[in-house]
C-alpha cells in the first residue's frame, strides 16, 4: 500500500462520523450491546464485520457508478422511484442526528461546566462553520486530530477499569433468546450508522477517487469501530446496571480513573464534533446539487435549522431518533449486501 496517509485519513473520518454522542456517554452501547452480556460482544462482532465490509463498499461502488452523492448511490440500490422515499428520509435522518449532536454539546456545556444555555449549541455552531469553510480539508484535519486521541483515551479507560473493576459480567451468557436479540440489535447498529456514514463516504470517495484507498480506508476504520465498541462494552460490564444511568461512561470515567474526567469531558465534545461536522458536510454535497449558491450559505442554513431542532431536549431526541432510524436502515443495509460490485481494488 502505496497511500497509507490516505488510507488513515479515511479511516478517521469513517471513524469520527460514526461516533457522536451517543457513543461517547454511553448510550449506544448500553442499548444496543452491553445489556445482552456475553451475546452483545458477539453482537458488536457481526456490526464490526458490517462496517468494515459495507463500509468499504460503499466507496468502492461510488467510484464505480461515478457517485457524488448518497442520492446517486441510492439511485443505484433502490432505483429512482424509491430513491427518492429514501433520500427524503436520509435528508430528515441526518439533520435530526446533527440536532441530537448540538443538543448534546449545549448539555455538556450546562451540566459540565455550568455555562448558561444555548452557549454550547452557539459555540458549536460557529466552529463548525469555521472548518467546514476549509472544505474536505477541515474535515480530515479535525478527524485526524480526534479520532486518535478518542482511540488512545479509551485504551487508558480499559488499562484503569480492568484491574479495578468486575467486568466479568460481559462473559456471563444469559437466556438463549436474547442472541437472537441481541444479533438483530448489531445488525441494526450497524445498518443505521452505514446509512448515515454514506452522506460521508460517498463524496469522500469522489474527492479521493482511488479504490485501494478508500478499501482499506473502510477496512481500517471498521475495524477501529470495532475495537472501540468491545473497548467501551467491557467497561460498561463493570456497572451491575448500566442502563439506569443517564450517562453511563461518566459513571465509569469518575469511579475508576477520575483524574481523566475533564479529558473524557474533550472527549465527549470531541466526538460529538467530528459527527456534526461530517454530517453537515454531506448534507452540503447533497444540498448543492439542487441549489447552486455558494457552499458556505448551504452550511449556515443546515447549522441554522438544525440550532432550532435541537431546541427539544437531547435524551428525548435520541430516544426517539436513533432506535426509528435503525429499523429503517434495513433494507439499506439488505440491497447493499446482494447488490453487486462493478470490479474490486
């Protein structure tokens, strides 16, 4: 591999998209895996397979069919009356999910650092607007920065939670039906961060335009998925009943390693930046097909409408969104596994 640089750029911005907020407090993985015991980390195994396999088909058949656009790529896998229910309902996924993200930052803001309301959401915003001015660019630099440390933070919560704590509940197997469960919960997972990840993916493919390296890119920041879900599963397993608290991680960051608590505070708004960021990118690449104005208006309307969304209160978005879009992501997920690729890198 001649582009290993391209290929990690890629795998971090894979990465820094599908991870928000929900992922960072917790959340996510207490729902979709960690209450399953020991079938959540077979769980998180099948959606780790997903992402780095669908993941990297994504970008390859955008190459392929000479895609911009998730819309052209729905094109492809639905056909073009379908296409248009789906893209319709990719568009609302996507702002709704940047909504959850700046509802989450102003929460972090006002519970953390007791700051008054809307200053997360504002200070957000304007950041937001400040690197996606810098285009693709802005987009590779943040994630580049992020994901790294995401990775290496979460590796020093594992070093501090294992010694200290019981995370063997994470091996204990209960009733046979909650696999079953507990299968259906990953491959929703996966099928919902995928069918956002392409608003992502398949510009990013576009811009780069070189198979090698958005396969292995995919590959790679699957597999960094991966890593992090089971990394985050096992600590979860420490908490006798993570799903009672509202930010689960927090919980663990506090008891077992406290001195880290203001860097997993970062890490939080770090995460749930590369989300809005990555979104909101690829809500402009779409956006800008239809309405030829100069990019930067495009984000300063979606920034605008999605500050006025995320006015709900951020626990009753995500409990809202997030399980909808996952059932709604299977038949994405379903004609993106039997459609056929054109040639392989």
């Amino acid at each position: 591999m001649k582009n290993w640089s391209g290929v990690c750029q890629v795998a971090a911005v894979y990465v820094g998209t599908v991870i928000g907020a929900g992922f960072a407090t917790g959340r996510e993985i207490v729902e979709f895996f960690t209450r399953f015991g020991f079938w959540g980390l077979l769980s998180i195994l099948i959606a780790g397979c997903l992402f780095m396999i669908l993941g990297s088909k994504i970008m390859l058949l955008s190459i392929d069919i000479k895609a911009g656009s998730f819309e052209q790529l729905n094109e492809y896998l639905f056909g073009k009356r379908l296409a248009h229910i789906m893209n319709l309902l990719l568009l609302a996924m996507l702002v709704g999910v940047c909504a959850v993200m700046l509802a989450g930052a102003e929460a972090l803001f006002a519970k953390q650092l007791n700051v008054p309301r809307f200053t997360g959401m504002l200070i957000t915003a304007f950041l937001g607007l400040v690197v996606m001015a810098a285009g693709i660019k802005g987009l590779f630099i943040i994630n580049v920065i992020v994901v790294p440390m995401m990775i290496a933070f979460n590796a020093a919560i594992l070093f501090h939670v294992v010694p200290a704590g019981d995370v063997n509940l994470w091996l204990q197997i209960e009733d046979a039906g909650n696999g079953w469960f507990a299968v259906l919960s990953g491959i929703s997972y996966a099928g919902f961060n995928l069918a956002l990840a392409q608003a992502v993916l398949v510009p990013l493919a576009a811009e780069i335009n070189d198979k090698k390296t958005v396969k292995w890119g995919g590959i790679l920041g699957g597999a960094f998925l991966t890593i992090l879900l089971i990394s985050g599963h096992i600590c979860l397993s420490g908490l006798r009943d993570p799903g009672v608290f509202e930010i689960p991680m927090a919980v663990i960051v506090r008891e077992s390693a406290g001195s880290l608590y203001f860097i997993y505070i970062l890490m939080i708004y770090g995460e749930i930046f590369t989300t809005l960021i990555g979104n909101t990118y690829g809500l402009e690449r779409q956006l800008h097909q239809y309405f030829q104005v100069n990019s930067m208006w495009i984000v300063l309307f979606l920034l605008l409408v999605v500050c006025l969304i995320s006015l709900v209160k951020y626990g009753k978005l995500l409990g809202i969104l997030y399980p909808l879009f996952g059932y709604l992501s299977f038949a994405f997920l379903l004609l993106l596994l039997i459609k056929p690729a054109k040639g392989s890198a």
